[in-house]
C-alpha cells in the first residue's frame, strides 16, 4: 500500500530570520502549513516562497496554536516542527520509512539542542525526546499555555536520527524567553494543585543539578552544558518562588 501523505506544520510568529532551513528540511512532506500570529518581519512571506500554506491565527498559548494547526492540516498523519529545527538526513529517512508501513499512531525522536554555539549531546540538551510525528485521529497536543506536549492512548514507536533545534537568539534573549516560561510554569502548576512548599522551593534546583550534570553526563558537554544546566536549575527556583508570589498576591 501507498504511504500515507504527510503534512508539515508549523507555528510561526517574527521566524524570518530562522524559518528558510526549517522549510527546505520539510521539503519531502506533501504540504507545509504554516500557522502565523501577526508576524511583521516578513515571515509569511517567506513561507509562501517556499510553498507553504499560510494561515493567520492570533495566539492561543503555545497547546491550543498548535493544535489550531494540526486541524488546518489536509492530511491525518501530521510532522510537528518549531520555526528554529530542521529534520536531519537520518530523521528524514527513518520517517519515510515509518510512514511507508506504519507500526505505529505516533512517533518520537531525539531533539539536539546547540546552546552557546554547541550542540548539546548530554544533560537535559540530548537526547530531549519529542513525540512530533503523529496520526492526528489517534492524537493530539494538549491544551497547555506553555510545555505542551502530544497526547495519545496508544503505544509511541521511536524513530532514529535527530531533530536539530538550532535556535541562534543570544543569552539575554534566551533568558527573556525562560523567564516568561516560569511565569506560565508558575500559573500552570496553581491552576492544576500543586503546591509551592519551601522544600520544593530549595531542593529542586539541587536535584536537577545532580540528575542532569552527574547523572546524565551533562559535565561532558564543557561550558555550554554547565550553563545550559543551571539555568534549567534557576528555572526550577524561579517556577516555585513566583507560584508562592502569585499567591501571596492573592491574600
């Protein structure tokens, strides 16, 4: 039997400046579907040059904008990609070579992350799994504002070759972007019960330090991994010191 066809999809909104490798790595997918929130830099633009199908959608929060997409889509089985990633050689294959008898409704594959001009290869930067190939009748994204995820009832299959995450922004803008993503963490986690204890508040930058630095090697990607780690470990302090601002805020 034929494989099934493909659809690429993507949320975009200001990726001028990252969005051309991304699409020419999408170009085996039988469409692009670009959905956009109000970009002025040119992004559409650059989109439709390489035969996407542009669509405008003002922002819903990262779960919601990306599910939006999946359903623009002409296509069931759907390759979810950020603006800042292209699909390897060896992930372009092993997914052709899914899809041409598929065991599976969904698939992961291992995210490299550079940070600081290094991929990552350890820590939390390697292998970051992500569920991004999928049979959108068998799943979906969740409804999360911020660390949306896939979700499906079904076994995932794994898929060898890298999804590159090759976001070029500087350190002041990466630490821009973690900021709001605490601050979206914070509200998150009061909206579904968890509490902000002071243990949590201490403890859990220690543990993440130990997990990802000793644990999982993070030591062996030199500075960038160093770094890369304790701002992960700094957004753990943050997440749990602004839920108890929030709430302080509330009294």
């Amino acid at each position: 039997m034929p494989s099934p066809p493909l659809s690429a999809v993507l949320i975009t909104r200001d990726a001028a400046s990252q969005l051309g490798p991304c699409l020419a790595s999408l170009s085996f997918c039988d469409e692009i579907v670009v959905v956009d929130s109000g970009s002025a830099d040119g992004t559409q633009e650059l989109a439709r040059r390489h035969h996407a199908r542009v669509i405008e959608q003002p922002w819903l929060g990262f779960g919601p904008q990306k599910q939006f997409a999946v359903g623009q889509a002409r296509n069931d089985w759907v390759l979810c990609v950020d603006a800042d990633e292209r699909v390897s050689e060896t992930l372009r294959a092993a997914i052709l070579d899914a899809l041409a008898a598929p065991a599976f409704h969904a698939y992961r594959f291992p995210r490299c992350n550079r940070f600081m001009g290094r991929y990552l290869r350890h820590g939390e930067g390697y292998p970051d799994w992500s569920l991004r190939l999928f049979d959108r009748r068998h799943a979906r994204w969740s409804d999360d504002a911020v660390h949306e995820k896939v979700l499906t009832a079904t076994p995932v299959g794994a898929l060898a070759g890298d999804l590159l995450h090759d976001s070029a922004e500087t350190l002041a803008h990466y630490l821009a972007k973690q900021d709001r993503y605490t601050t979206l963490a914070a509200e998150a986690a009061l909206a579904n019960g968890q509490r902000a204890t002071l243990m949590r508040l201490l403890l859990s930058p220690i543990v993440r330090f130990i997990k990802f630095y000793f644990a999982r090697l993070g030591f062996l990607d030199g500075l960038a991994g160093l770094r890369h780690i304790l701002i992960g470990c700094r957004n753990s302090h943050m997440k749990y010191a602004k839920m108890r601002a929030i709430l302080k805020g509330r009294k």
